[in-house]
C-alpha cells in the first residue's frame, strides 16, 4: 500500500479533493458552509454533486447512498446507481444537487416511539456537509440526518447537530462577554476509544447465544481469566497483529484518525482508539470502526463481539467518549493558560461543566442506558452507576481556594492571593488518573467512561453539549447584567463550585464506602435501564432540551419509549435463546453424561457388589437435581415471558427487571453447575477455555 500519507482518506471527499476539484467560488462557499453553517444554495450544490460524483466514478464507485444512523444502534443505507437513460437508449453517470442535499427512504421499519404510524411509510434524509462523504464497497456514502414525514428527528445525527448549535451559541455568547470577539464558533470535539473481543469463527457458529444474542448466556470460567493481567498491553498475537494491520489500513483509507490499538485487560479483548475530531464526525468515524472491525474479522476468520459483557467472569468493553471544546481558531477551552484571563475563562467553562454534570448527572446515565451495558455499570470493572466528576488533586485545591476566599499555595510554594479581580496562573494538572471515575478530567478533556461498547456515541454526546450550553446561557444572563465583569466571573466560578461540588469526587468509585457517600450527597443512582429512563420525561429535563432546540417533548417521548421497548425485546430474545439452548442442547447432554453414570455404576456393583461408588453416586445425584431445577427454571422463566403484553413497554420493563431476570440468572446457575461437572465430550457448547484461550 505504500506510504500511511499517501492513501490517509484517498477514499474521502474531503478538503483537499474539495480544493482541487471546485471552482474556487463554489469551494469557497462550501467552506462556509462547513465551517459557519451557512446555507449552501441550488447551483452551488448542483456543482458540488457534479465534482462528488466525477471523484466517486474515478473511485471506482458506480452507487450513492444517502448513510444515516436511526434509532436501532446500527446504520442504514439505501443504495441508487448514478446512470441516467440517455437519448440514444444507453446511459449516462449523473447526480444532482437534489440528490446530494435530499433523500427520501421508505421509513417505514425503523423505530419511531409512536412518531409516525405504520403505514406512513415516507422519511427524509438531509445531507450533512459538515461531515466529509466517503467511499465504501464502491458506493458513495453521503452521511445524512434522517427525520420524519412531518419532520420530528428520527435518527442520532439531528439532535446532535442541534445539540452542538446550542453550545455554539451559549459558548460564543460568553466569550464575547469575555472580550473575545475574534472566536465566531465553538465545536464539541470527542475522540472514541473503542473496545472488542474477538473469538475464532467457527467455535462463534457453535454457540446459538453469541449468534443471536451477542453475549454467552451460559459458560463456566476457565481455572485461569485475566488474574494475571498477563494480556493487558501484552505483545499482540500474530494472527492479532495482522487483522489489527488491515483494519488500521481499512481505516485511514476512510479518513478515519485510528491512532492506537492494543491488548485490553480481559483475554480476547482489545482496543482501538482514534484521535479527536469535531464530534459529528467522531460519532460518524467510530460507526465506521465498529463497521470496519466486524467486516475485518471475517476476513481474518474471527467474529468481533461489541456486546458490552459478552463473556461473564472477566471485564466487559465500554466506550470511552473524550469530550472537550475548541474554537474556530484551534484554542481549547477546557485548557489551562498562561495569564490570570486566560485561566478565567478556563475557570469558567471548567465551572460549566461540573454545573452541567451535576444539575443533569441522571440525563447523563440515561445516555448510556441498555440492557447490555446494565451488566457492565457498576461492576468493578467499570466506572459505578452513580456519576460523579474526578478533578485530581490540584485543581480541586485551586477551586476550593476560591469557594472559601482564602490563598491557592502552588505546589512550589508560591502564595498567591486571590481576590475578586485575579485569578490564579497553575500548572496542568499532573495527578494520576482516575479508572474508577465516570467523567474524569484529564488535562485539557474529560474522558466519560460510562457508554456501551456497541452504543452509538451520539446521544450522550448530545446530553453532555446540551447541559453545557444550558449551563453556560445561566453564565452568560449574569455576565451580561454584571457591573464589574472579573467579579462576576469569580462569583460565579466560586458559588458553582458552592452549589455542586457535591459531584467532585477523586477517591475509588468501586468501594462501597462511596456508595454510601453517594447517597449522603443525594447524587443519584439508577442501577438499570427501567430505573433511569423514565425520567427521560421529567420536567427540568424536557424543558431544558426542548428550551435550546434540542428535542421537542414528542421526540423525547418516543425516544422514551424505543429505549425501553430496546431493552424489553434485548431481554426476552436471551432469555427465548436460554430456553432453546437448555431444552435442544443442556439438559440432553446433561442427561445422557448422568445415564452413562449410571450405566457405569450398576456395572460396577454387578463386578463387585460391595463397592461404595461414591463418585458416582454424587455426581448423579448432583446432576439429576441440577437437570431438575433446570426443568421447573425454564417453566418459571417462559411464565414471566407469557405475561408480557408487548405494548405497554414501561411495564413490561419493570417485570424484566424484577421477575425474568432474576430467573435467567438462576437457570444460568443451575447450567453452570452442571457444566462443571459434566463430561467435556458430553458438554454440546464450545467452552470458555476454548474461546477465550484456545484450550484444546
């Protein structure tokens, strides 16, 4: 392939193919577009779709799509072909502003919470030009937001676009009141750091719970799992290396900024993480990685699992989101300075954060809500449910020599006053990181830990702009009554930290200890998806989002409503699959291994009928009580399936939670003891030793 920087994004409409292919007018005016959000009109998209297609065709592509991200966690596409009948009764390649700017998909499959009925099948997909087209399998992918017939937002890319407009216009606001008035806008940026396992393909054919379901429902941990930490950052295998080399290829040909990869904690598991762009594009580029990851694989004769907790016993993959705020100009805000005006504003937009965090924290755990990632949250493995802020040591010592007025002494031993007018000059934070925290602040970011490793990163993106800009229109009403603008920045710095510091927290969030902690601070903690998500619909939560653009109320209801009608269908899928697998598969191996046993025992007495056996008599008697516990569990299991009503999802959600679940987890017991001590050549599933370690 050459060198990385020749074929970097050779398969991406992006700048430099933009620059050298449109007249400069038209290129000029797409800049604008991209970089402002200024509307780009008829003729200029007619000539930008001229150069698209004429790049696409010389690519090899002979099919556009409009590429689009609905609310089922996966992307969609609808492919056309670019040839037009001619005259002559052949064809010609063409495509047209229309076609670039508007799409109309048959929406009529997708997910909607009650938005639209059945049989209104028309949506509309609208072209995002902020994020660069791209070419895929020889088709021109256009990435697009989709929405209904009536216009309400049925994808994840809208509301994001909307979300990061409110922080544009919140964070500009304020740095205009600041004195800045070169900034003209403010971008979230967020870069994804991906986790994943991998298993051999055919040990994946051989297991019904990872092919319908993503996860093994059933399986015993080998003598040995990730005790040893010998995997994490251990040298990669060689077939590992070469799939991890084709991926990277895979990726950068896209335009997609894979930076570092390597072995996770867990056994099997490993990671990739990109570097951050603005983050329409992070949340479109990490589609793309989960994409490339799983087609990769199967090259490579493995299957790729993104289940957040696809193996019980060892760490589960998350995903983690570093979010921060970039200006127009390249300058971070979420970046110490180097004057006491620079580290105001820092103060300030830092301030905006812990405000946001703390005021939306339950907005923020409804992000990351879903039956796969309820198994991951709070397990020692991953940060806790309950959301807390992680500072580290010297930040939080400077924000609290503000809230009680009283000197910062640096770290070198400098005493500094501060006062209404100054504010303090300090160095990056240089304390360790913190892995048990869910948002954590690590130098110029902050690393939230919590989402799903399969989620898109689009709605807790959304939350999070959306909470910053709300809290930044509070900081900016009252900077723009303030009489004395330094005084006002430092009274709002000092009673934010006052009013939430209750949500900085730099100690273990696995202990128990904080638990409790917790719950004296009144932070919240919402252990699962039914928990959480209803209060999607709370007042403060609807009026804030619905205040800045973000969602209506009927779009958030209907969001409300395909969360927990997601997690309601997740569920009752692994537990049918549990049914299926225990009565074709479990209790006949388990039956026939005891049979032998007994065969094996009567023989024993018939040669010497004084024989104890004790072996076998305990193994037998163990099985037959395990097979019949088994037997009543599916009954019980498929009573609670029956009682569903499949149509009042908030319901049904709390019945999952309180009566399947627990019944799942008791027929997977019960199968797991068996397993330890049935046969391996009478055990019907592929073991943990064999897909996590190969065992033989």
């Amino acid at each position: 392939m050459g060198r990385v920087s020749d074929y970097f994004g050779s398969m991406v409409f992006d700048d430099k193919v933009m620059r050298s292919m449109l007249p400069a007018d038209v290129y000029h005016s797409m800049r604008k577009t991209i970089n402002q959000g200024d509307p780009l009109n008829q003729d200029m998209a007619n000539a930008v779709a001229q150069a698209m297609k004429d790049w696409a065709v010389s690519k090899g592509a002979t099919h556009f799509t409009h590429w689009f991200q609905p609310l089922n966690g996966v992307t969609a596409e609808k492919h056309d072909s670019f040839i037009q009948a001619s005259p002559d009764g052949g064809v010609i390649m063409d495509f047209s502003g229309r076609e670039l700017i508007k799409g109309e998909p048959d929406a009529s499959s997708f997910p909607s919470g009650g938005l639209r009925a059945t049989f209104e099948a028309r949506g509309y997909t609208a072209w995002d030009p902020t994020s660069y087209a791209f070419i895929r399998d020889k088709t021109l992918c256009i990435p697009t937001a989709f929405c209904s017939y009536s216009g309400e937002a049925m994808d994840e890319k809208t509301s994001l676009l909307r979300s990061m407009d409110a922080l544009n216009r919140q964070a500009v606001r304020v740095l205009r009141l600041m004195g800045n008035d070169s900034v003209r806008r403010v971008y979230a940026v967020a870069g994804a750091e991906q986790e994943y396992f991998l298993v051999p393909r055919d040990l994946y054919d051989k297991r019904p719970d990872l092919r319908f379901t993503g996860r093994t429902l059933f399986g015993v941990m080998p003598p040995k799992g990730q005790e040893l930490d010998d995997h994490y950052f251990g040298a990669i295998k060689p077939e590992i290396s070469r799939f991890m080399e084709e991926l990277n290829r895979e990726l950068w040909k896209l335009g997609v900024f894979a930076k570092t990869e390597h072995n996770e904690v867990a056994p099997s598991q490993h990671e990739l993480a990109c570097i951050y762009t603005k983050v329409n594009v992070t949340v479109d580029q990490n589609q793309l990685v989960m994409e490339m990851i799983k087609k990769v694989a199967e090259r490579h004769g493995f299957v790729a699992l993104l289940h957040e907790k696809p193996f019980e016993g060892v760490n589960g993959s998350g995903k983690h989101n570093n979010w921060s705020l970039a200006t127009d100009s390249g300058d971070n805000l979420l970046a110490p300075g180097d004057t006491p005006h620079d580290n105001a504003q820092f103060l300030l937009f830092l301030c905006a954060v812990i405000r946001a965090v703390d005021e939306y924290q339950d907005l923020l755990r409804i992000s990351v809500a879903s039956a796969s990632n309820d198994h991951r949250l709070g397990a020692h493995e991953a940060p806790p449910a309950v959301i807390s802020i992680f500072l580290g040591d010297e930040l939080t010592a400077v924000l609290h020599s503000i809230e009680e007025d009283i000197p910062y002494e640096e770290s070198a031993g400098v005493l500094m006053k501060l006062g209404s007018k100054v504010l303090p000059r300090f160095r990056r934070d240089n304390t360790d990181r913190n892995r048990t925290s869910p948002f954590a602040f690590t130098g110029n970011k902050f690393e939230f830990r919590m989402p799903g490793s399969m989620s898109s990163l689009a709605f807790p993106n959304v939350i999070l702009n959306s909470a910053v800009a709300d809290a930044l229109e509070y900081y900016a009403e009252r900077l723009e009554k303030a009489e004395n603008l330094n005084e006002t920045v430092y009274s709002l710095i000092r009673e934010t930290v006052r009013d939430h510091k209750r949500i900085i927290f730099n100690g273990n969030g696995y202990e128990d200890e904080w638990l409790r902690e917790a719950e004296k601070r009144k932070l919240s903690n919402y252990r699962t998806t039914p928990d959480c998500v209803p209060h999607l619909l709370d007042e403060k939560n609807v009026d804030m989002l619905e205040k800045h653009g973000v969602f209506s109320r009927s779009e958030l209801e209907s969001r409300c409503e395909i969360m927990l009608e997601n997690y309601c269908k997740t569920i009752c899928i692994e537990a049918r699959t549990m049914r299926s697998m225990v009565i074709k598969r479990i209790a006949p191996a388990v039956e026939s291994y005891t049979a032998e046993l007994s065969a094996n025992l009567n023989e024993k007495k018939r040669a010497i009928p004084d024989l104890e056996c004790c072996f076998e008599k305990e193994i037998i008697t163990e099985l037959s009580m395990r097979t019949d516990r088994i037997y009543s569990g599916v009954q019980r299991m498929v009573s609670v399936l029956d009682s569903l009503s499949d149509e009042d999802y908030f319901r049904d959600a709390e019945v999952i939670r309180d009566s399947l679940l627990p019944e799942m987890t008791r027929l997977r017991e019960d199968s797991d003891a068996a397993e330890r001590l049935t046969s391996k050549k009478f055990w019907p599933l592929p073991n943990y030793g064999l897909l996590l370690f190969g065992e033989k």
